[in-house]
C-alpha cells in the first residue's frame, strides 16, 4: 500500500511538473523570440518599438478585440480560429485556444456583444459569450449561408459599422471580369443585421477589399482595395477609397486608379459614376487590413490617423509591399502615404508579411502575418 501510495505521489509530482513547464513554455514562446534579429531590424519612426506578441499562430490573418481583452486571429488557408489571452497584461499572450476548427477559409472575424462572428467563403457564423468559453466553445450558430462558394476572392473580411450592421465584401470572382453584371453581389461591399436579416449592397465596383474601417469622427466608411494583375508592373495602384454614403461605385472592371479605362471592359461604362481613391497606394502591394488610431499611446500627430497593412506583392518583378504604411488626412484627402515600419522584404525576399492591424486598449498596436505566423505589438516610449 505504501509503495502505491509513493507510486502515485510520484506521479502527481511528474503531472504537476509537466503542467507548469508547459505553461511556462507556451508563456516564454513569444518572449523567446525577443532577440529575433529579425525582427530587431524592422525599421520604425524614432521612439516606437516592435516585439513578440503571440508566435506559432498558423497563418495568422484577421484580428478581433473581445470585450475582456481577447485577442482573436483567424487564418485563410487554414481551417482554425484562435483566441490568445494576455492574462497578466505584459504585452505577451499567456495562452492560445483554438476556438473554432474544421471551418472553409474562415478568415472574416469580428467581436460584438459578447459574440465572435466568424465569415467563411459562403457563410455567417456565430460563437455567443465566446470569452466565458474559450476551453469550450460549443458549436457556432449558423447566421447567413446566402453568399456565392466561389473560392477565388472568397475569403472575407468583416466588421460591425456603426450603424450595427455587419458589412461583409464579396470579392470578384476572377483577375478581371464583369460577372457582376450578372450578380451585383461580386464586386461589392455588402451589409446586414447582426441576425442575418436585411441583407442589401451598401457599395459596388470593388475588385477585393480585405480590410475596412469607420472614422471616428465622421463614422463614415473607409477601405482597401486590391487592383487587378496582368497590366505591368507599375498600374494599377491599389486604393484606399471612402464611402460615406450607399450606392457608390469604385470603378472596377471598368476603370482603375483615377479613372483609367480598363482595356477590356472600360468601353462598357462611363466613367461619370465612378468615384476614385483618396489614396492611390503602392502598385500589387496587397493592401489588406487598415484601422484609424484612436488611442493616446502614440503621439498625437497620429491620432485619427490610417494605418495599413501592405501584404506584398506576388507577381511584381521587384517585390514591393510588406511593410505597414501610414495615410495622414486632411478632412475626407490624403496628403501623406508614408512608411511607418519597414523590414519583412530583405534583399528582395520576404520573411514576414503583414495582414491585419489591431488597437489595443492600452493604445499599443497589434500586427498579423501569415508567412511568419505571428502576431507582433507595436509600442511607443519617448524615452
């Protein structure tokens, strides 16, 4: 009885140990990579500092912000969304769920009244009081399955307006192509009650938006728009539009960047309807996730202020993109597109490439990318 007794003290002893060295891994994975030259090498403006906030998140896509602090990513190739909870509040998550699994390029995510609303290529799904069971989510409840299965541009971007609508885009089906002619849902940015009811086009004309935002001022709509390929390597730009208003169009396929006529749709329409960008961005840069800065970390000159994440370019002869770039407005004009961070292309090759930006509540900004599978934080000290 005795030896038993030991045998299983042992072991308790044994399961402990192995419990607390997980957690202490998981905890030291993101801080162990503090020393990444790397990532010591990513230029920014003087003051502001990048760092390690989660490591090993596969494909990390979009970024969602849950009301207790959650921090949700999504992936696109893969079929999982995750929740990183940064429990003691030092800037590095403690603990990774995999919260949803088994999903069709869930890449759309966004948090509201305690619910993470998860977009797959066709359908609208939903994890309620998600925070209280990140362990165990349960299965999503079903929203909407009414969108097109087309997996080129399927992928989705998704945020709650302030209207409370949910605004979902419906990429083009294609490179170039007037399908949506014949189904005025590609090529658009769409919207709906939070139940899945009212769905309607706010805006059309759009190739493939993959991240969008509302200003905090004027709540007005703000998006990126991905130009089309095949037309060289300098057009079209991509875009950074603005639509304060439903049943805008942005020209695409018929007309790019300040309205040049596409040489194989553009005799199709007139380019009276057409509003162009307010920023014209880098050329196939993949401009995906943008946010205004609202928080009071960074110095004011910021503030209200746009930052994108550029992917990077896929089939440009010299690389161009993968860095995170700063608009500063004017009102509803640009007058600045500017570098802010700087570093993942290196003598021509990528080792990282931005996706999605996130503000957290301490006014530190949250960075996404897939090919590194991570998700930095930015900071700023004037010291």
């Amino acid at each position: 009885m005795n030896t038993l007794m030991k045998t299983t003290s042992i072991l308790r002893s044994l399961l402990l140990f192995l419990i607390v060295s997980l957690a202490v891994s998981c905890k030291n994975t993101a801080q162990t990579k503090a020393g990444d030259p790397r990532l010591a090498a990513i230029k920014l403006p003087p003051g502001f500092h990048i760092s390690y906030f989660a490591t090993g998140i596969t494909d990390a896509r979009s970024l969602a912000l849950g009301a207790k602090g959650t921090v949700f990513v999504s992936n696109r190739d893969g079929d999982r969304v995750y929740a990183l909870v940064d429990a003691d509040n030092d800037g590095v998550a403690d603990k990774t769920y995999v919260i949803a699994k088994g999903m069709n390029t869930p890449n759309g995510i966004t948090f509201r009244n305690g619910s993470l609303y998860i977009a797959e290529v066709s359908k609208i799904w939903r994890l309620d009081n998600i925070e209280a069971h990140l362990a165990d989510p349960g299965k999503p409840v079903l929203v909407y399955d009414g969108y097109p299965t087309d997996k080129h541009h399927g992928w989705k971007y998704i945020a709650f307006g302030p209207d409370g609508k949910l605004y979902i885009p419906v990429g083009a089906p294609c490179n170039i192509c007037n399908d949506n002619e014949r189904d005025p849902r590609y090529a658009s940015i769409t919207r709906m009650n939070p139940d899945g009811t009212g769905f309607e086009i706010y805006a059309e004309g759009i190739r493939n938006s993959v991240g969008f935002d509302w200003h905090p001022v004027t709540k007005e709509l703000w998006f990126t728009d991905n130009g089309r390929d095949l037309m060289g390597d300098d057009f079209p730009p991509d875009e950074l539009n603005h639509a304060p208003k439903k049943g805008m169009h942005f020209g695409y396929p018929y007309y790019h960047g300040d309205n040049v006529p596409d040489p194989v749709y553009g005799s199709k329409r007139s380019a009276a309807g057409s509003t162009k960008p307010v920023q014209k961005l880098g050329p196939h840069v993949a401009a995906l996730g943008m946010k205004f800065y609202t928080g009071n970390m960074f110095p004011g000159e910021y503030k209200n202020q746009v930052f994108i994440a550029e992917h990077g370019s896929w089939n440009r002869s010299t690389p161009l993109g993968y860095r995170l770039m700063l608009v500063r407005l004017k009102g509803d004009s640009s007058w600045s597109y500017e570098v802010f961070a700087e570093g993942w292309l290196k003598d021509g090759k990528a080792w990282g490439r931005p996706v999605d930006v996130l503000q957290l509540k301490d006014g530190s900004l949250l960075v996404s990318d897939d090919k590194n599978h991570a998700v930095y934080r930015i900071t700023y000290d004037k010291k």
